[in-house]
C-alpha cells in the first residue's frame, strides 16, 4: 500500500514539478534569455575602422608671421573680436533674424529627432492591446464551437517584432545618425560664423561708401563755389571761357561719381538688410573705419590645426563617419536577422470573464529571416555604401584643401594690403602737396587753372582709392578671423 501509493504519487509530483515549471521560474527564464540577448544585440559591429587620412596640403604657410603671444581665433568669441558697438548690434540682430541660420538649425534639430528614432529601434517597443473578435462561423464547424458566432476578447501586453542586433546592423544605423546630427551640429556653426563674418564685411563697405560719398560730395561743393566764381569771371571778362568749361567738367564728375556711390551704397544697405533679416539701424559714424573698427592680431598656427577649428572641416569629418557606418549596417545585411514577437495576457470568451481565472495567455515567436535570393540587392547595397564612404573622403579632403587656401588668401591680403596702404597713404601725402603747390603757383599767376583741376582730380582719384584700401585690408582681417574658424572653441550658444 505504501510502495503504491509512493509509486503513483511519483508522477503527480513530476507533473506538478512539471506545472510549476510552465509558472513563475519558466517565465523568470525567459525574462533573463531576453536580457542576455539584448545585451548580445549591442556589442556587435561590423563598420570596418576609419584609417588615418593624411593631410592633403602643405605642413606650413607659405606666409607664416612670427606672432608670439597672439591669440588664436578659435579662441576669440565675435565679440572680442568685433569691438565696434554697432557692429555688434548688427551681428547680434543678424544671429536672431537670418533666415539661413535658422534654416540651420533646424536641419540640426531634424538630425537629432532622427538620431532619437534610431535608437529606439534598440530598445524593445512594448505596448498595450485589446481585441474583440466576433466571426460567424459555417454550418460545419457550429457543433466543434457550440455556436454559431464565435466571440473572443483578449487584452495584452507585448513585444512586437524587436530585432536582435546581433550583427550591429541596427547599431551602426544608429551610429550613422549619430554622426550625421554631429555633421548638422557643425554645420550650423560653420552658417553661424560665416554670418557674422558676411555681417562685418557688409558693414565694412558700408562705411568705405560713406566715406567715399562724403569725399564725393565735398568735391561737389567745392566745385559748385568755384564754378560759381568762374562764371562771375568770365562775364566780366576776367576769365576765358575754357576755364569755366573745364570747371564745370570737373563738377559733373564729381556730382556722376557721388550718385554713382549712393546707388552702391543703397544696394549694399539692401544685402546688409536680407542678413539681418530687419532693416538695419546704422548710428552716425563717430570715427573713420580704420579708427573705429580696431580687431586684434591673430595666429594661424598650422594647417593641421583647422582640422579641429574649422565647423566644416568638422562636419566632413562627421559626415564621413557617418558613411563608414553604413557600410557596417550593410554588411549586417548578410547575415540571418532575428526578431522576437511575444504578449502576455487574458483571453476569453465572455467580456465580463476577461480577467477572471484560468483566461492567462502568452505568446512567444521568434523568427530567423535570411533571403536566399536577392538578385544582388544587398551586394549592390554594400557597393552603394563603399562609394559613398570613398565620396566622403574626398569631400573631407576637399574641404582640408578650402579651408587651406582661404587661410592662405587671408594672410597674403593681410600682408600685401598692409604694403599697398603705406603705398596709398604716401601716394595721398604727394597729391595733397601737389594740389597745395599748384593753388600758390597759380594765385601768383605762375601757373593756369587748369594744373589746379588736374591736381583736385588726382587727389579725388588718390582719396578714393585710400578708403577702398583701407576697407580691403579690414576685411582681410574679417576673412582670416573667418577661414581659422574664430570662435569655436568657445561654447554655442544655448
């Protein structure tokens, strides 16, 4: 009696074992293969690595100026740089209304949303189910279901279809977003400090036509008293008529050269305008340009220093990472792709026993998917993503080169526009003595009028051409401030 009931208790307990196994500790064990596999699914990654690229240009500038001490640009915000009060205020409103620039930026916020979406396919998405199903069944399956109307009510949460990443396909596409937000990132700096380089220059040539139109219109207004006294002169024939033709000459001139620089002017006003994005509010100018918009000296250091100041060498280089992991989510391709589906809830019948005892449920699916057969999409896929990496390595070389020769440019113009505005100064010193001289020889009858027109022109000529030098080596500054990417070691703007 006791080896019986031993004998038949032994398989109740292996099936009550066995009913507990299907409980708690099987769910417990799923829950942990879940977890070891999700962190399998990330420490796979097939993106091959990037090899150094050398540096397509010259290890020196061919115009290196020994500047110890000197600041680098990267290291000078705008507004250390950009001294002017009114300056400032012009790239302060062009930073907040520029249409460019928020283009930018936004570009790097659609990055970065883009960026969120990729990761979360990492992550499992689980989420909340109810069904109702109701289906009329045939005459031949009534008697099996008790009914002629099946209804079935199911409430659930699961998972549904999460890939596991074994082969870092999901990884580098989110790695891939990463960088191209990266790329966005660096890409409105780099809009950024061409603005308000675009803004310094604008302003520039606003003052050089200001300057210009007054040196115009002082012309005009000496021209106008003397024609007037020409004309008292020869009507009582004191003067010839050649004279007061020559005069007159000589005003016209100047009254074409001044209209002709208010409609530059007006035109320039418009582009500082569109950079702005308002109108600009220009005070009266207190000092000459020269004067007024004193800028620091800079370094330029070397060329391999612009791989870590310039925005857009930056970008390049983001955008090229972005590449290379592409050809890691490509080759992922290869490989099976496996995806788990499951949901774990109640079933029933009858809405009002939906959650009553004895309605659990639970699925689990996983699903292996290879293509045998593809006609060469994933290979072509691979092919697309190499070329796309080899286009972005010479895009980054490319911009290695742009940004070597703006420096250069820049610091040539310094150089020489520095030479051609003591040329300029001294070329105005003469003229000026040369009209002076011209005056005394002619009020002492040794000399005709007309040695003292050529002498006012020349010097109007010398006068004009001293501002647009002036002008031209202040902006040299602006661009060699812009080409050694100034200001980007300083944090954004938040």
């Amino acid at each position: 009696m006791h080896e019986n009931d031993r004998g038949t208790s032994s398989p109740r307990r292996r099936q009550a074992r066995a009913g507990h196994e299907t409980g708690p500790s099987a769910r417990h064990r799923l829950v942990g293969t879940l977890a070891v596999l999700a962190v399998l699914s990330g420490c796979a990654s097939l993106a091959p690595a990037l090899d150094p690229i050398a540096l397509p240009v010259a290890s020196n500038w061919r115009t290196q100026p020994d500047t110890p001490g000197v600041a680098a640009a990267a290291d000078l915000a705008w507004r250390e740089y950009f001294t002017d009060p009114a300056l400032q205020a012009l790239i302060e409103t062009a930073l907040e209304n520029n249409r460019d620039l928020r283009v930018a930026l936004l570009r790097t916020e659609e990055a970065r949303a883009a960026f969120r979406i990729q990761r979360a396919q990492q992550a499992p998405m689980v989420g909340v189910g109810a069904q109702q199903i109701r289906a009329g069944l045939p005459d031949g399956l009534q008697p099996l279901a008790g009914r002629s109307v099946l209804e079935v009510n199911a409430a659930t949460v699961g998972i549904s279809s999460w890939e596991l990443d074994l082969w870092g396909r999901v990884r580098s596409m989110k790695t891939a977003a990463f960088e191209q937000w990266l790329a966005t990132g660096q890409g409105h700096r780099a809009v950024e400090l061409a603005l308000v380089a675009q803004v310094a220059d604008a302003y520039l040539g606003l003052r050089e036509l200001d300057e210009r139109i007054a040196l115009a219109r002082r012309t005009v207004e000496n021209q106008q008293s003397l024609a007037q006294i020409f004309q008292k002169r020869f009507e009582l024939g004191h003067g010839s008529r050649l004279e007061l033709t020559q005069v007159r000459t000589l005003l016209s001139q100047g009254k074409a050269l001044q209209v002709q620089l208010e409609l530059q002017r007006e035109q320039q006003r418009n582009a500082l305008a569109l950079l702005l994005g308002s109108d600009p509010r220009l005070p009266p100018p207190s000092a000459p340009m020269d004067e007024a918009l004193v800028m620091p000296e800079l370094r330029p250091g070397l060329p391999s220093d612009l791989l870590a100041s310039r925005p857009d060498i930056l970008a390049a280089e983001h955008a090229l990472r972005a590449r290379q992991a592409n050809i890691g989510a490509a080759r992922a391709a290869f490989f099976p792709r496996i995806a788990l589906t499951g949901a774990a809830g109640t079933v029933s019948t009858s809405l009002s026993d939906l959650f009553s005892s004895g309605t659990r449920a639970w699925l689990f699916q996983p699903t292996i998917e290879l293509p045998i057969f593809d006609a060469g999409m994933r290979q072509a896929n691979l092919d697309v993503s190499v070329v796309r990496r080899d286009i972005a390595i010479a895009e980054y070389e490319r911009a290695i080169q742009a940004a070597f020769r703006d420096v250069s440019d820049a610091l040539a113009a310094r150089q020489k526009l520095a030479e051609q505005l003591a040329v300029a100064r001294q070329a105005h010193a003469a003229q000026s003595e040369r009209l002076k001289l011209a005056r005394m020889l002619f009020d002492a009858g040794s000399a005709a009028h007309l040695e003292v027109l050529d002498a006012e022109r020349d010097l109007l000529a010398v006068e004009q051409q001293l501002v647009q030098v002036r002008r031209a080596a202040l902006s040299s500054q602006v661009g060699l401030y812009a080409a050694l990417g100034g200001g980007t070691n300083q944090p954004p703007k938040k």
